[in-house]
C-alpha cells in the first residue's frame, strides 16, 4: 500500500486516500467508491499454482468476499492512510477488532498487561476469555503511572494493551514511554484509539505496534454502523490478522457498513473539530456552574494530565465526564430534563449522547469496584455532538436549574 504517503494533509487524505487507488480500477469512473455486495468473484481460468496469499485485492484481485471485498479494501486503504499505517484490516466490531488481535499474538502460558481503566466488554474478554478460556496471565494496572507498567511487564509479556483517554474518568496515559519500555521487554503495544480518532493521536507515531478502533464511534460518526479495524505497520502480525481471523475465523466487515463507515471517515477532520469546539466550550460552562462539583475534559487546565494530553494529543476530543453535586436521584432528574442530549450509550456520533455510567455503561461493576474507579453514582458521561453548541449549553442549563431548586435531603 501506499495510502500513508504523507505528502498530502490528513484531510485530503480522509477524502481520497483509499477511494483513489480503489476507485481507478473501476470502469466507470466512480469517485467513491461503489457498495460491491457481490460474495462471490468468476475467474478468467485455473491456476492450481494459485495460493490464497497470491491473490492481490490491491492489483483488483477479488475470490470470495469473506477473504477480501472491494468496497471494505477501500476502507481498510483508508484507514491504514489516517493512522500512518501499512496495513489495515476491518472487522464485524470494535470487539472483533480486539478479540483479533488477542487471538493472533497471545498465546497459553503469555502474559497480557492490561490498563485497568479500559472499556468493561475489553475487560470482560481478557479476563473471561484470554484468562479464563486460555490461559493467559492478564495483569491489569494502573497504567497512568508508567513506572506501574515497568514493575508489571516482563520477558514473558507478549502484549500491553492501552486505552488513552479512558471511559468515563479521561484518564490518559504516555503512549511513548510505555511503549519504549514495553520493547525493552521484546513485547508488542496495542492502543485502543476509539475515544480520539487518528485525527486527534496517533500511536504508530508515538511507538505503539497496533491500533485498534471500535469504528462504530467517532470514525464512522453517524450512530449507523457497528465495526472495528487493527491498523499496524507489522507485516507478519497483518498477514496472521487476515489469514487467521478475517479468512478463518470470518470476523469482517460487511460491504454495506464498509461503505457507511466510508462515508462517515470523509467527513471525520470536521466532524472532530466541531466535537472538540464545543465540548471544550460546555467543559468551561460547567466547570464555573455551583451544581457541578467536578469536570473531567483534557482540555482544561484542572485536569491532572493537561500536559501529556497537549503533548500527546492534537486535539482534545469530544467525551467528557462530569459530577454532579447532589444525589443520584437529582442525577436522574437532570439527565431526563434534557431535550438536546439523547440519553443513550456509546458515543462518537453527531449528536449529542448522555448517560450515567453508575447506572448505565458501568452498572455491571459492583459498587465496590466503580468506587475504587472513581465512578460515584453521579457521574454523567457527555459524548458532545456538533450541533449549535449555544442549544447544548441552554439545554444543560435549564437541567442544573431545575436540580438546584430541589430540596436535598439534607434541608429536611
Ligand atoms: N473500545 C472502546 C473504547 C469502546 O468504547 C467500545 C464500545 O463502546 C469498544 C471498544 C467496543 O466497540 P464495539 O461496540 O464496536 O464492539
């Protein structure tokens, strides 16, 4: 491939990268790049010769859908293109993605070191199926703290898996240092870079070995389609991705949520730029309001990390977290007082989300456990959207009035 050419500028990229190489190939001109349904390819002849690692989907060589499509081809040039990668590979969701990988490099017996603050159904499958199915020794820590990670990766480490920032606290954690010393140990770094998109970080150039994305969020960014994409620069660990899950284990993307996800990456450098505008304006708006107690966005000086995540980072994002002052129940009523914020899960998309991870997202951790995360019962998580942000602020507004005129237990 030779989409990450950096010549061109990362929005020139995000609407042609991948679409030009594909799209020549085709007899009609296409400027985008056509939805292919077809599952199936007719040959000119047979070459018993003909190994399945000879057929080019990039020289417009197509057998049989589940090996390679041309709609989803175009996508993963795409991809590869926006995280500086040589290869890219789609898959049926963010957690195939992950599942891939793990799959791929772990084996019985490795050790897997894990950040502790990582996306509940990650957690779930490291220790459910990589522990609990496979054997694998996983290690979470608290991976804020690089010397944490020193102390828990040794010779046996085959993977460091990364989430930076983090849900629903925005922690973030320091891509390079991690990953130098990760090496030091002859261990691969994988980054689950959902929460910015490679228009915001990415880790191939901060020294991570792979990436990973639930596309379903901020790439495709239209609430439409659920996917998951591995981006690296590895050949061998690109070819076992293919060859193992795509082919074997059948976990790719669709043709049609190809072209949705497609759709949605052209417009992704305005997209995140409208998202972090205006949560960085609702950040500051609620960081100054008397019903707020606490506001976790990296883009605010208050927030611990402001520095690695300016270095790090080029933007700041569009997820924020805040907590509110009184009680779960004035939590409850503030979030249902909303019009402009769909009270849902996930994030990442056009409009603006909210929940409540106490009783939402994170309801599956016991009390215990979400306390020793930071998660109090009236936390609210924000995916900000790219509306008229004066509309969001006034929204918010009206909710923290309308709780603050409640009487508290503590008048009685
Ligand atoms: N990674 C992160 C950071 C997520 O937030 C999610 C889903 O919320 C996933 C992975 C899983 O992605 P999917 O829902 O596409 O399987």
């Amino acid at each position: 491939m030779d989409d990450s050419d950096r010549s061109t500028g990362f929005d020139t990229r995000a609407v042609t990268a991948g679409e030009k190489a594909m799209t020549s190939q085709g007899a009609f001109g296409d400027v985008v790049s056509p939805i292919h349904l077809a599952s199936t390819y007719a040959l000119d002849g047979i070459d018993p010769s003909l190994a399945l690692e000879d057929v080019d989907p990039d020289a417009g060589e197509f057998l049989y859908s589940r090996l390679s499509n041309p709609t989803r081809r175009t996508l993963e040039r795409q991809l590869a293109a926006l995280e500086g990668g040589e290869h890219a590979m789609a898959f049926s969701s963010g957690t195939a993605a992950i599942a891939a990988l793990g799959l791929s490099i772990l084996e019985p017996g490795d050790r897997l070191v894990a950040f502790e603050d990582l996306y509940a159904g990650t957690k779930r499958m490291f220790t459910e199926l990589f522990a609990g199915r496979f054997d694998v020794d996983v290690t979470f820590v608290d991976a804020t703290d690089v010397d944490a990670v020193a102390a828990a990766v040794d010779d046996r480490t085959a993977l460091v898996w990364l989430e930076t920032p983090t849900n629903p606290l925005i922690r973030l954690c320091d891509i390079e240092a991690i990953s130098a010393l990760a090496h030091d140990h002859g261990a691969l770094v994988g980054v689950d870079n959902t929460f910015l998109s490679p228009y915001f970080q990415r880790p191939l150039d901060l020294g991570a070995d792979v990436v990973a994305h639930s596309t379903t969020k901020y790439v495709n960014g239209h609430s439409d389609a659920i996917g998951g994409a591995i981006v690296t620069d590895d050949a061998s660990l690109a070819d076992e991705l293919a060859l193992t899950q795509q082919i074997t284990a059948g976990s790719m993307l669709s043709p049609f949520d190809s072209y949705l996800t497609l759709r949605g990456l052209k417009t992704l450098p305005l997209r995140m730029r409208q998202h972090e505008r205006n949560a960085m304006e609702l950040a500051e708006f609620l960081e100054a309001h008397p019903a707020v107690s606490e506001v976790y966005y990296p883009g605010l000086e208050s927030h611990p990390q402001h520095d690695l995540a300016t270095r790090q980072q080029s933007g700041y994002g569009g997820v924020l977290s805040f907590d509110l002052a009184g009680t779960q129940d004035d939590a409850i009523t503030f979030l249902e007082s909303l019009d402009e914020f769909a009270l849902a899960v996930s994030l990442g998309g056009v409009e603006s989300l909210i929940e409540l991870p106490a009783a939402m997202t994170h309801e599956p951790l016991d009390p215990a456990q979400r306390e020793a995360i930071g998660i109090t019962d009236t936390l609210v998580r924000m995916s900000v959207g790219i509306e008229d942000v004066a509309d969001l602020r006034a929204d918010l507004e009206q909710g923290l009035e309308l709780i603050s005129t409640l009487e508290s237990p503590a008048d009685d």
